[in-house]
C-alpha cells in the first residue's frame, strides 16, 4: 500500500508540475489514451498507476526535447 501511495504521490506532484508549467501540454492530458479507461470499471492498481506514471514522465520529456527543438 505504501508503494501505492508513492506512485500517487508523484503522479500528482508531477501533473501539478505539467499543470504550472506547461499548460499547452496540460490541456492535452485529457487526450491522452492512457488517461481514458478502456472499460467502465477499470482496474486500477499499483501495476496500472506505474504505468500512467511512466507514460507521464514520457510525455513531459518528450514535450521538451520537441520544444528545444523548435527553440533553436
């Protein structure tokens, strides 16, 4: 249960991160396939939260390595 805990706990740390600053990437989050469950009742465990956590890391990273791009 810990575990779980800290997983949402740097869920939520890191989309208030995205949410302040980055807010064109924040508004995209609700398109996001991995924020829109597949069945009504979706099974949400340590495993699954893992996962969204990781797809979000992978979201802001490559968010800014598009935006160095186009910066330079």
């Amino acid at each position: 249960m810990k575990q779980l805990h800290k997983i949402l706990n740097e869920i939520t740390t890191l989309t208030t991160d995205i949410e302040t600053n980055y807010p064109e990437l924040y508004r995209s989050l609700d398109e996001n396939p991995m924020t829109l469950p597949v069945s009504q009742h979706p099974h949400m465990d340590k495993e699954v939260m893992q996962e969204y956590l990781e797809s979000l890391k992978q979201m802001l990273h490559h968010y800014l390595d598009e935006h160095k791009t186009q910066t330079k």
